[in-house]
C-alpha cells in the first residue's frame, strides 16, 4: 500500500522548528536516522514491528513515543510507517503544531486529507475550522470503518500542540480501538507531561488481548551510542575523550551531536582530544540555532515570558512571570505549560533555560534600553522577594542604574565572595556597577580601594589609578577624610610616591578634612617625599606644611622617628617618638604604613623585640583589611630584622611570603628592586652567588632610578660583585649607592654600610687614605648613632682593615671575598694610626666630604703662614703628609649628633642646606643638580632663598655664612 504523510515541506512555518520536520526524509536529512538505522533504538523499532504484525491480525494497539526534542521521536514515528507500508498496513499521518492549537479539528482535517480515496473516508468533508458542532462520533466512525476495510495506522507527531477538539476526539477513538484493526501512534514532548485531561487512554472494559496500550520513553544516547554515531559521521575512529566530551556537550541528544557532525565535516576537522573546545562551540552554538528557531513562531506572549526567565533564571517564579511578563491572554501556568512543549526550558516549579545559549538568544532580539529596563524590573522583584546575592547580582550586572544604596551593598557583598572564591574578574565586574550607581562620596572612595585591591594581582597600573581617583572624589563633609588616609597609604606602600603627593597634598588642603586625617596625610606625603627625591613639593598647590621636630600626632611621630633613623640622629628621642606612633591609643589614627616606618626605625636602632611585637600587630591589622601592599612592606621589614640578627633563614621566610602576598610584578617600579635586593642579600649571607646574581638580575631600572630601593639594590650588587672579586664594579656600585643616600640625607650606616663596603672594595692596602677616610666616617657615623649592631659592624671592619690575624671585620655569614682579604697579616702603619685618630675624633661639617678630610686642596703658594705651619706640623718623617683635620664652623654654631650645623640655627631647611653646602664648596649649579639629582631650577630656587635666609647677597659669602672657608672648583 502506499504511504501518504503530511510533509513539512509543504508548510514550512506550520510549527516550532525545536521538535524538527514531520516527515520520514526530512528526518533523514537532519541524520536522526543514520545509514537506516536509528542509534540505541532497537528495541522501541522491535515492539513497533510486533504490534504492526498484530494489527494485520485484528490486534489494535495505542502507542505514545515521550522524548525531549532532537531525541528522535518523530525519526521513530517515521521508522514505524516505514515498516507499515512494507507489511501493508495503511498509514495516515498528522503534525500538530502552534499554530494550528486553535484550530478545530486540526489534527483530523490532516488525518483525513492524508487517507487514500480507497477507503473511502478520503470523501467525507473535513471539519470546518469554525464549526460549531460537536463531530467527534461522526468523526470516530469514519476512520474506524476504514480501518475496517484495511488494518489503520494513524501517526500524529507533537500531540501536546494538538488543538481541544482533536485531543478530544483521540481519546474517544482510544476507547473505540477493540471494534476495529487500529493503531493509534502518537508522540509527545517529554518537556510537557499530559495532564489529567491530556492522556490518551484505552478503555477500561476493553478485550485486554484485542487492545494493547504501551508508552515508550526515548532515552538519551549513551557514551557508547554517541561514539557508535560519531563513528558513522567520520572515516576515522572518535578519540574516547573526544567521545566522552562530545556525550557531556550534547546531552545525549541525537540531533545536537548531528549538527555537530556536520560542522566539523564542513571544517574538515577530525573528532580528535585537541578540537575539544571547537566540539563545545559546536554543541553551543546548535543549542542556540535550536532556541533561534523557534524564537521565530512563538507569539509575542510567550517570548516574553521566556525573556523574564532567561534575565531572572533558576531564581524565576510564576508569580514573577505574572507581574513582569505583561500577560494579556494567557495566565503564567499555561504560558509554561506550553513553552515547556519546545524543550527550551527545564522541568519543575521553578522554570529555567536548559541551556545558557538559549537564554542568551531569548534576550538578543530586545535593543539594549529595553533589555536593562527588564534586568532592573526583575531586579527590583527578586530583592523584594528576598533572592539571594548571587542571583541578586547576576540581574544587577544587566540592569539600569537602581538608584538604592541596597544594589550597592548587593554587588559589594558578592563581590566579596566572588573573589574569595577564587573568581576576582566576576568580582571586577561587580564593583565596576557598583560605581554606576549614585553613591556618597565616602562609600565611592571604599569602592575605589576595594577595585583597586582586586586587580592588584593582575593589572597593578590599574590599582594604583583607581586609588588616585578614589583621592579626586569631592566630599560632602570630612566623613571621607579616613577612606582617603587608606588610599594615600596603600599608594605610598606600593611605590608610586610621586603621584602620589600632589593628589595627597590636594586632599589634606580641603576644608572638609579633620584636623586627624589631615596629620595622617601630611605624614603620608613627607614619608613619600623622602623615599623619591625630586622636590616635587615644590610645585604642590597649596603647599604642605612641613614636619613638626616635636609632632604630637602618632602618624606624623612615626615619620618623623624614621627620618631621624636614616639620618643617624638622637636615637634616644627616634626610639620615643616610633613609641609614640605604636601606642595602642594610636591603632585607630595611625596609617599602617607609618606605623611600618616607626617599626623600622626601631629595627635600625637594634630594639629587635619591641619591633617584632609590632611588626605582628601591623602584619594582622594590613592582613584583616586586606592591604596586600602594606603586607609585603611589612614582610620586607621583618626580613630586614631578621637579616641584621644574623638569621638569613628567617629572612628568606620572611622574604617568600612577602612574594606570595605581593609578586615582584605587583611593586611600583620604584619600589621593585628593594625585595630584589634583600633577597640577594639573603643569598649572599648562604654563600649562593649563583641565587644572588639571578635576584639581582631580575630587578631592572624601568624607572627605579634614584629611589631608596635602587640603594639598597646597588648595594647588594657591589656586595656580589666584590664577592666575584669585580672590585671595581664593587666600588662604583658602593659610591653611587652613597651618593642616593647622601642626597636624601641619609647618613645612618645601620641602613647600608656603604662606606666599609667600599673601603673592602678599595683593596686590602693597609695605607689606602681614602679606604682610612671611609671606614673612620662611618665608625664616627656609627657612634654617633649609637646602635650596637651599627658600631659593631664599624668597628670590626676598621680592625680587619688594620690587620688584626684574628679577622675582627668578618661578620658572621658576611667573609670577605677572596680577593678583597690580605694575603698576610700587617700591622697598621704610624700614618693609619693617625688618620685614624683624627677623623675618628672629629666631626665632619655638614658640607664636608671625605675628600676633604684627606686632600687640602688650596695651593701652597695661596695658605697663610699659620695655615703652612699647621700643615709642616701634619708633616711626618719621610715627607708624606697625614690627613688634614676638617674646618670647623664657627665656634657656637650650633650642630647636630651628625655633626653638621643645625639647620634650624641658621634658618634653613635641610634640602637648603644641602644645596648651600655644596655651592659653598666650589659646585657650579649645574653639578649641584647633577649630585643631588634635582633640576637645575630647583637648585636655583633653594639657594634664592638660602642667600635671603641668611642675609648675604651672593654666592662669594656663602662660605663664611655656613661657617667654613670656600674651596676652588675643581
């Protein structure tokens, strides 16, 4: 007999595309029938044959197939009239369809056109889409008379889409099947299960023998079907991890996995383990094709109801959908129930999109205004309905500004979680809405720090920008001025002072700012000012106020305690005033970063205890509000204690978690070479020189040029190299390291002892002057200081400098490079005692250099007699000259512990002093700028207002006016 089906073809747009085409070629087409067969099918195609060789011997059966779509429920309905035709069973088939659901007798009307006019139900009218009458008898007793005259199969694919009145009339002809030879086939989505008025069921009083009913369910393809189809698809064998993957992808769904077959054929790609992330764009991109489709035959309704689902997700409810969804003609309930039919969406209370990509697609046909108008409707909803954060912040994302401190602190807390976790981009995204929104200027700033503290890791350029801005917010009144102390510190513990000290300059002078918080910045810009020279503060608009000597704020106390630490100056009151900034009165207005500072003063004034208990205090409080920055600064003063104790394992500790708390990446390029440098010092103290070159060898300048870590990086440098016995590399890094320090003011030999460096680098001539000159300043410098470990270390090394057999200048861990040490022990010549004696004793003038010391460089012809006779009296056996003792300033001058005249006693400060120093030594302006690494208009300025100061018109009176004789330029 021949088979009449209804194909797709001739209507194409009759129903939603998600369930595939109607008829049997079509479905061989889309490959849910590969080479004629139907994969992991065998027994549902076994029971069909029976029941179809039954019903050729007066059997009736009724049949319905339940699967998701693309399982192959229509193939299967195709594979069945397939088989009818060959035993000779006559074969009628249906498609039901959206479209069609309110039409009368839809389904019928198809059933009836596809019956053959043998028959002769072919002739009986179909219903009329508008008719009133109830035909469902008539109806039943047309098809069962012809099923009468020839054994029936009737076929109706999609039968939840089939209108009332034709589901009606299937279930009357279900009860009817035992009077006739019929076989009722129909197939319905497993998405949409019938309800009580939806099921197809036999009648009860029925011949059990006569009449059979049975439901097939379709399951998904097992790992071993998929790979049996993938098999079928390609010449070669699937890689098994290839075949597992391409399972997870498609869900077991024959029609996805044959739309990815077919694109990797098109591609020409081979089902390998290397194309696995082309299989899972593959299989997204079919699902999508899939929702896109039928997108397109939906009504208006219904897709928005699909739309509040794909925004709200698994958070969606019916009571959502009936407020947000603009219903005109349908409740929620029977919106997804209907929806359910096109496999788009999951089963349960709550409904949700199978598949990312479909949700994604549901959005893509709204313009943009629209879709954030309807992320911010349902936001609103879901907050009232008190969604969690997660879901919260996930509408958020794609929502309008809400314009309620609620979103904010919505998207700051999943941030949070978000990034702890282990997810900092998605915690990124958040807190970048977050800055949408219209928040108070003491909230914005916290936002900015928080954004600034997640990207650190990654993009350490961006934090530092994010704090800058977060000290540009205008305030509405002095409750920001402790947001802005926290960004100030956190740029400052990085390294970018220098951008830092305008925005923190600006900020101190606004009227908002409480008298606390401005001490706090102040603080904060003078310790930037002294770890990057360059006098930017000299063109900060307002200016800022200079230090108080006597501070009675803890956070300026702290700065002022290192500043004096570096310069070597009354360790006594240094030690009170870091005491001062680590009082526990002082926790909750002290910045941790000037706390560090206090910390460090007292590591270089040997109070090893009490910075430790503070260290841990500072180390607690920065971890707890996650500073990062100021960890690793802490650590490297912790490694900086431990290394002048002696314990370079400790340090190293010290050093590996600073590390992992801020990588080498993370630190400002003027900060970058200090973690460097400690380390190689580390590995120096191990005896790795191997450890140490390869530390060295990763800090690079960049920009780190003239920073105190740049110091400490040249003298780990020249310790490694006069290590290798690169002596003179050694020295040129030991006076270029004491040069960056003298500009700063930094005399203090507890930071660097720079200047026995450099005597050892000098050679191991007992007579070396200059060699003399270095190791007597810094005995001197050390003394003054007062630091056991300090004048130990100066000590030592002028002992083995003067040959002591027993080596007195090796410090534990620290021996001198081979090439350095003498070969023999010699004694100390008479015109080392001397030098010794006279520098030891003296204290150097403020402008004096150590060339000074050594070498008088007026001409014979030009001294006084007294000044001739002094030097004949200088003059030992042999004619060989001892060192010249420095000039003095004038009797009354008063002067620091380091011996230079006070700077207060004459009215200037110390950058002006400095640069008076010099010019009254013989410097052109130009190689004054050079020294100290400043602009020739700097230079130019400070002496300005250094001749006002001291009332002298030129540089001729300067040198009398600082208490010393002027020197020729050389």
């Amino acid at each position: 007999m021949r088979q009449v089906s209804y194909s797709r073809d001739e209507k194409p747009e009759r129903r939603p595309p998600a369930t595939g085409p109607a008829d049997g070629p079509a479905r061989l087409a889309e490959g849910e029938l590969v080479d004629g067969e139907l994969v992991e099918r065998e027994k549902e195609q076994e029971l069909l044959a029976g029941l179809l060789s039954g019903l050729r011997s007066g059997r009736s059966a009724a049949v319905e197939v339940h699967g998701v779509p693309g399982s192959g429920r229509s193939a299967l309905l195709s594979r069945a009239a397939e088989l009818a035709d060959r035993t000779g069973v006559e074969v009628a088939t249906a498609q039901a369809s959206w479209e069609e659901s309110g039409l009368r007798y839809g389904v019928v009307a198809q059933l009836l056109a596809a019956l053959t006019p043998a028959t002769g139900a072919g002739r009986t009218p179909p219903p009329a889409g508008d008719e009133p009458t109830d035909r469902t008898v008539e109806l039943c007793r047309v098809f069962l008379t012809a099923a009468r005259a020839h054994p029936l199969l009737l076929v109706v694919d999609d039968v939840q889409w089939a209108d009332p009145y034709s589901r009606r009339w299937l279930q009357a002809l279900a009860r009817r099947l035992d009077s006739a030879p019929l076989m009722l086939l129909t197939a319905r989505s497993g998405a949409l299960p019938g309800g009580p008025y939806d099921r197809i069921e036999l009648c009860p009083l029925a011949d059990a023998p006569a009449v059979t009913g049975h439901t097939l369910h379709l399951a998904p393809l097992s790992v071993a079907g998929v790979g049996e189809m993938l098999g079928r698809g390609f010449t070669e064998p699937a890689d098994p991890a290839f075949v597992r993957a391409a399972s997870r992808a498609v869900e077991g769904n024959p029609a996805v996995l044959r739309a990815v077959i077919g694109r990797f054929a098109g591609h020409g790609w081979t089902p390998t383990a290397d194309r696995l992330p082309q299989l899972a764009e593959a299989a997204a991109e079919a699902i999508g094709d899939r929702a896109v489709r039928t997108f397109g035959v939906l009504p208006e309704e219904l897709l928005g109801v699909l739309r509040v689902i794909a925004v709200a997700g698994r958070h969606c409810t019916p009571e959502m959908i009936t407020a947000l969804a603009e219903l005109r003609t349908l409740g929620a309930a029977r919106a997804l129930e209907l929806l359910s039919g096109t496999g788009l969406l999951t089963a349960g209370d709550r409904p949700a999109f199978g598949e990312p990509t479909a949700a994604e697609a549901a959005l893509a046909g709204i313009g943009a205004e629209r879709r954030e108008e309807l992320y911010a409707r349902v936001a609103e909803w879901a907050h009232r309905t008190a969604v969690p954060d997660g879901g919260l912040a996930r509408m958020l994302l794609g929502a309008r500004v809400i314009g309620h401190p609620w979103a904010v602190e919505v998207l700051r807390r999943e941030a949070a979680r978000r990034r702890a976790a282990g997810h900092p981009e998605e915690a990124v995204r958040l807190l970048r809405r977050a800055l949408r929104e219209p928040v108070r200027p003491p909230l914005r700033v916290r936002i900015l720090i928080e954004l600034s503290t997640v990207v650190l890791p990654t993009s350490p350029e961006a934090a530092d920008r994010h704090l800058r801005q977060a000290l540009l917010v205008a305030p509405a009144d002095g409750s920001v001025g402790p947001s802005w102390v926290r960004a100030a510190e956190l740029l400052v513990a990085r390294g970018d002072v220098v951008a830092a000290q305008p925005l923190i300059a600006q900020a101190a002078a606004r009227s908002e700012t409480r008298p606390a918080d401005r001490a706090a910045l102040r603080a904060l810009y003078w310790l930037a000012e002294h770890s990057q020279q360059g006098a930017t503060h000299e063109l900060d608009l307002p200016r800022m106020t200079a230090l108080s000597t006597s501070p009675t704020e803890p956070a300026e106390a702290g700065v002022v305690a290192w500043r004096g630490a570096l310069g070597g100056h009354d360790i006594t009151r240094t030690r009170a005033l870091a005491r001062a900034a680590l009082a526990p009165s002082a926790r909750d207005t002290t910045p941790l970063t000037t706390q560090l500072a206090a910390c460090h003063a007292l590591v270089l004034a040997d109070d090893f205890a009490e910075a430790r208990t503070a260290l841990d205090a500072v180390l607690v409080r920065a971890e707890e509000s996650d500073a990062r920055a100021v960890t690793g600064l802490a650590l490297l003063v912790d490694a900086t204690a431990e290394l002048r104790q002696g314990r370079p394992d400790r340090a190293a500790t010290a050093l590996d978690r600073a590390r992992e708390t801020v990588p080498q990446h993370c630190w400002h390029p003027l900060m970058a070479p200090g973690p460097a440098a400690f380390r190689a010092l580390v590995q120096l103290e191990r005896g790795d020189l191997e450890g140490a070159e390869q530390s060295v060898a990763l800090a690079r300048p960049g920009g780190a040029e003239g920073g105190l870590a740049w110091a400490h990086l040249l003298y780990a440098r020249g310790r490694l190299r006069l290590a290798l016995g690169q002596r003179g590399k050694a020295l040129a890094d030991f006076l270029e390291c004491g040069r960056l320090l003298l500009a700063r003011q930094v005399t203090n030999p507890a930071l660097l002892p720079w200047r026995s460096a450099a005597a050892q680098a000098r050679g191991p001539r007992a007579d070396d002057a200059q060699a003399i000159a270095l190791l007597a300043e810094e005995r001197r410098l050390a003394l003054a200081w007062g630091a056991p470990s300090a004048v130990t270390t100066a000590l030592h090394t002028m002992g083995a400098r003067a040959g002591d057999p027993a080596r007195p200048g090796r410090r534990p861990g620290r021996p001198w490079p081979e090439s350095a040490a003498p070969t023999t022990p010699t004694p100390a010549t008479w015109q080392y005692r001397q030098a010794l004696l006279a520098l030891g004793t003296t204290p150097l003038n403020g402008s004096d250099t150590i060339d000074a010391l050594l070498f008088d460089d007026t001409p014979p012809t030009e001294r006084t007699g007294s000044e001739q006779s002094e030097q004949a009296g200088r003059t030992g056996h042999g004619g060989r000259a001892a060192p010249a003792r420095p000039r003095r300033a004038p009797a009354g001058t008063p002067r620091t512990p380091g011996g230079a005249p006070d700077p207060s006693s004459l009215g200037l400060t110390g950058a002006e002093l400095r640069v008076a120093a010099l010019a009254a030594g013989g410097l052109a302006n130009r190689a004054i700028a050079a020294e100290l690494s400043v602009t020739l208009r700097t230079v130019e300025l400070h002496l300005t207002k250094a001749y006002r100061k001291l009332g002298i018109s030129g540089r001729a009176e300067l040198a009398a006016a600082l208490g010393r004789a002027p020197r020729e330029t050389p």
